[in-house]
C-alpha cells in the first residue's frame, strides 16, 4: 500500500483508511467509513456531497476539531492521535484557519476583537494584534467595521469578518465548511473570491460544500457518499485506496 | 494566552451578562457583609464591656458578703447574711497587713424612696452609704458642686450626692445644689452631682444617692445590720500589684472572722479579670454563632458561584467551540472560566465590604450596639471572597476545558 513516503512533496494532511463511529447509547452511527485523503501544499480542494454523507466529519478531522476512531491521520509529518489537546490546540491556532456556515463570531466582541482572537490565543502582544487585525479587516475590505459587533453587520460581512480571522495567523490550510450556505449570491461570490486569494497568495484552501457551482470553482474535486469517497468511474468505492485518489 | 489577556477576556465576558453577573456577586456580597458584621459586633461588644468595666474603677477586687457556717452549724448562701462590716473596711486600710491597697471603700444599699423637700416629687433610687474614697476606687467623682468629705464622714452629715438621672426625677432641670431631700423624713442637703457613666447600659449607675457610711447607718438605717456593709471595693496599686492586694485582703478577712480553711470562708472576692473573663465567654460564643451563619452565608455564595457558572458553560458552549477551533487550550479555557469566577468573588468581596462599612456607620443610629470595624477581617474576607470563587469556579472551569471542540460547536 503506498503511503506519502515515497512522495517528494510534503503532505499538509493525510488521512489512511480513516473511520469514525459516533455512538450514542446503544446506537453507533458510522460517519467515516475508511477514507483516505491526502492534501498538498497549496492545494485548492472541494469536498462535496449529500448532507449526512460525513462530508462534515471529515472536515473535522482536516481541522484537528475530532479524532478518528480508527486509521491513520496525519497533520503537517505528526500522527494526530498521539498529540495531546494542547499541541493540538497550538496546531489549529498557528495552521489551520476555519471558515464556518454559521459565521461562529463572538457576539460581545466587536470585529476587530473576534479577527485579533487567535492572535491572543497565540501569545501575541496586544499593539502587534491590533495592527495585524487592522491590516486583516484591509484584506476583507471591512477596516471601517472594525468596532462593530457582529450584530450591526450583515452576514456578507460577518463572513468576510470571519475570513480574515481565519488569515490573520497566516495559517497553511483554511478550511471552509459551507462558507457561502448562508449568504445571498453577490456575498457568497465575494466570499469565495477571498478564500481564492488566499489560495492564490499560498495556502492550501479546502472547501466543503454541497453546492456544485462552488466546488466546480476548485482545482480538484472530492466526493462523499455514505462514509466513503466517490469515485465516479469506479462504482466499488470499497475498493479504494490513497493512489487512486491521486 | 497571557494573564492579562486572560483577566481581561473573563473581564469582558462579566461584563457583557450584567444581570447575571450582579446576581452571582449579590450571594457572595451577603456572605462577606455578614462576616464583616459579624466581627464588627463582636468586637464591638467586647470593647463596649471593656469600657463599662473600666468605668467601673481599674485595678478593682469587689469583696461580697458570703455563705457563712453558724455556731450550731446552720449555713447560710450567698447574700443571705451581712457578714461583712464597717469593721472589715476599716481592717483592710492597714498599711502593714494590706501594703498593696491603695484604698477602700465600704457600701451600703437599700432601696429608698427620696422627695424633693421643696415641690413634693418623688422617687425611688438606690441609697448607697459610702466613704469619700468612693470616688478613688469607683474612679468617678462629682460634675457639680462637690462629693462627701472627711468631715461629713466624721460628722455624720445629713448630706447627699445624687446621680444625673436622680437629679432629673426630682428636680427637673432646676439647679438642685443647696436644695433639700428627705428620706424617712430626715432632711438631707444636697451638695454635689455625680459624674455620669457614657455606655447606656450602666443607665442604673446613674441613678443613685449617696450618703456618708455614717449618716447611713446612724441615721438612715436602723436595726441591727446597720454596721454591714453589701460589698466592699478595694483598689490595688496598680495592675501588677492586683493579685498580691487578693492575696492579702482574702489573708486578712480570713483572719478576722475566724475562718480557717479559704474553702469556707463567708465572703467572696471578684476581680475585673474574673468579670471580663465571663462577659468575654458571652461575646465568644455569640461571636461562633454570628461566624456560624456569616460562614453558610458564604456557603450559600459560593454554591451560587459555583450554579452560575455551569449555566454559563452551558449557556456558553458554542462560544467555548469556537475559542478551542482558533486555539485556545483546554488550560485557556479553564483558566478564563476560573478568573471569572474569582472576579465575581472579588467584586463581591469589594462590595460585600463596601456594604458591611455602611452597616457599620448605620447600625450604631438605630441600636446601641457598638460596631467596631476591623482591617485585617475586612482583608481576610476579601481574600476569602476570591477563594470561594476559585474554588466554586474549579469545577465549572475543568467541564469547561474538557468539552470537545467539535461537541461544543456542533450545539445549537
């Protein structure tokens, strides 16, 4: 079985024959049924499928939010498993922006507090975080909403707000889950024109989405269907393995 | 995550749930009022018994009439006899047997009904014979005109020296100096007016009469204990010499009655120690009462703490989701909840204080009861008041830091 070993160019994330089983009393769901993944450096990848296909799950795992309950996940060379909440904490601080469907800002906060967030989390003094989150709020083009609360922005803005906390840490991968299912289309078309700048400028860039003019914007498209990833041209999705994704 | 950055975080999320914030101080305010009082009024009260024995004469042993065996072995109780006498008094004034009393004083009381000899108003008072060392061993003397002297003693004068309140029965607010008073119609002068005690609860202090021993047993008081006396004071030299003025009063009237073991002697002497060593065992246990509820007041707090902030972990639980997905540790987390908790205890504490100061300015306007405000207390229940906070605020904080990100994002 070939693994990223024998592959020149390093891996940003790695999933091998990944699985996750919620369970819930005597229920056990399985969301991920042996996925594997592998995500490069710069990529532009978007993750579509039906809801309940654990597209959703998935991109948990990506983000170091979840664990899978069996298989392999690797995160920039480290086996994700045998990292203790800290470390993976410092992980989702320093390289993983997230873009979420519901925004997720802190309503108490005013934009320039929830874009300066991670950079508290990070250690970073407070004159370096004001400027950094100023010259974020530039990149969204919001500097002027930079005291509002996110309940004085509409939700364009509050997902643009939530863009640039997701640059500020100038982190490697952003992840995206349905970063334009609660927006209009001339929001959404801004949103999406954001993230791929930042594609652009160098980061691996990971949308989930069940919108197929969304992922038809990505450089490479994967699907899920009941736990698996869909291969379109091979019908027996068991039957998968890490090169046929490639 | 730096401490500033997190005290500040906690600050923000106090301020932005005014209400409930306010509520949660509101337990441990009550608490940390309740143990600045109670401390307040405890020493207080101590300071108030302090003073009243203070007034009652420094360095003081009162002798009392005991229990008395007879010939025929008959015993008699405490104040059932006068064994005590004029002569007693008189023996204890020996510079050789007792060098260690400065002075003494005998006094006799009886319950007397006094009338103003000129407009007829009366009242009863206590009538007390006495010598004018009175005034040495009760520390107290008179405000106006002057109190018996030597001569009135010798002379068995028909004079009288009343207290304030006395004064104000009898005569109002006339100037009773050089007016009469008659007692079983005997005429007495009176001659001076007795300094009054401050604290309220020597009211009964002032109001009294008081004539020499002599003109009390001679000419007031017949029959045949009108030589015993109802108690005699007896000043030490000083503090340090008190116990050694004990010894030798107690040696001497041992003595002269007769009496061979202490154990049956027919008198008793009381000391200030022995006074304030009672009274203080009252304070002391009205003290762990007051401290026992200030302590489940706090109780009471810190379980509000404790309720509040779980409600807020899981009130909060989408924003605790979204602090770890940006990368904040479950050590950030736990510790902004724990800083939370603490400033809502301090706040509480600051206001708990801030509220007991009020009490203790207002309470003295509506009571008598002295409230005596101490800084070490008020620290030390500001300090527990931050304490009760962390350590209620432990276990919503650890809950708090052990959600799983995905858990906490995922509810709605």
């Amino acid at each position: 079985m070939s693994t990223s070993d024998d592959v020149t160019s390093p891996a940003i994330v790695e999933l091998i024959d990944v699985e996750k089983v919620y369970r819930s009393g005597e229920l056990e769901v399985a969301a991920l049924r042996g996925v594997s993944l592998r995500v490069d450096e710069n990529e532009y990848l978007a993750i579509v499928g039906p809801s309940g296909s654990g597209k959703s799950t998935l991109m948990h795992i990506l983000g170091c939010l979840d664990v899978p309950t069996s298989g392999i996940f690797r995160i920039i060379g480290h086996d994700a498993q045998s990292l203790d909440e800290d470390v993976l904490a410092r992980i989702r601080n320093a390289f993983i922006g997230f873009v979420f469907q519901q925004f997720n800002l802190l309503a108490h906060l005013t934009a320039l507090q929830n874009v300066a967030l991670p950079l508290v989390y990070a250690g970073v003094d407070p004159d370096e975080r004001r400027a950094r989150a100023i010259a974020a709020l530039d990149k969204v083009t919001l500097a002027d909403r930079a005291e509002h609360r996110p309940g004085e922005l509409s939700g364009g803005q509050q997902q643009r707000v939530a863009v640039a906390r997701a640059l500020i840490s100038e982190p490697a991968m952003i992840l995206a889950d349905e970063p334009t299912g609660n927006l209009d289309s001339a929001a959404a078309a801004d949103v999406l024109e954001l993230l791929e700048q930042l594609n652009a400028d160098g980061r691996t860039l990971v949308v989930i989405t069940h919108e197929r003019d969304v992922a038809a914007r990505a450089k490479r498209t994967i699907e899920i269907r009941d736990g698996r990833v869909w291969d379109p041209e091979d019908h027996d999705v068991g039957a998968l393995d890490t090169g046929a994704l490639r | 995550m730096t401490w500033r950055d997190t005290f500040w975080t906690a600050m923000d999320a106090v301020r932005s749930h005014r209400l409930r914030s306010s509520l949660t101080m509101l337990g441990i305010l009550i608490g940390i009022t309740a143990v600045v009082l109670t401390v307040g009024i405890g020493q207080g009260a101590q300071a108030t018994v302090r003073d009243q024995i203070n007034e009652l004469g420094t360095n003081l042993l009162v002798v009392s009439p005991g229990s008395s065996t007879s010939s025929t072995g008959v015993r008699g109780g405490f104040g059932t006899v006068t064994t005590l006498t004029q002569a007693d008094a008189a023996a204890l004034t020996s510079n050789v047997a007792a060098p260690d009393v400065e002075a003494i004083s005998p006094v006799s009381t009886t319950s007397a009904e006094l009338v103003n000899a000129s407009t007829g108003a009366n009242w009863t008072t206590t009538l007390t014979g006495t010598t004018p060392n009175w005034q040495t061993t009760r520390s107290r003397g008179a405000v106006l005109g002057r109190f018996i002297s030597a001569a009135d003693q010798r002379n068995a004068a028909p004079v009288v020296v009343l207290g304030g309140v006395t004064v104000t029965q009898l005569f109002g607010s006339t100037d009773p100096l050089g007016s009469s008073v008659t007692y079983n119609g005997v005429k007495l002068q009176v001659i001076g007016v007795l300094q009054n005690l401050s604290s309220a609860e020597q009211a009964a202090s002032n109001d009294l009469a008081i004539v020499p021993i002599s003109t009390y047993a001679q000419r007031l008081v017949g029959g045949v204990s009108r030589n015993s006396v109802s108690s005699i004071y007896v000043k030490a030299t000083s503090a340090g010499t008190l116990s050694a003025a004990y010894q030798e009063t107690n040696a001497l009237l041992l003595n002269t009655h007769h009496v061979a073991t202490a154990s049956s002697a027919d008198f008793s002497i009381a000391t200030q120690q022995s006074i304030l060593a009672a009274s203080n065992t009252v304070d002391n246990t009205l003290t762990v009462m007051l401290a026992g509820i200030a302590v489940i007041s706090l109780l009471v707090g810190g379980i509000g703490v404790m309720n509040i902030m779980l409600v807020s972990v899981t009130e909060r639980i989408r924003e605790i989701g979204v602090r770890k997905a940006i990368g904040a540790s479950p050590s950030d987390i736990r510790r902004q909840f724990l800083v939370e908790a603490s400033v809502l205890g301090l706040a509480g504490g600051l206001l708990g204080v801030a509220v007991g100061i009020l009490g203790a300015v207002l309470i003295p306007q509506f009571s008598d009861q002295r409230v005596i405000l101490s800084i070490p207390a008020s620290i030390g229940a500001i300090v527990i008041a931050i304490g009760i906070g962390v350590v209620f605020g432990v276990y919503p904080a650890s809950r708090a830091a052990r959600l799983a990100p995905i858990d906490a994002l995922r509810s709605e």
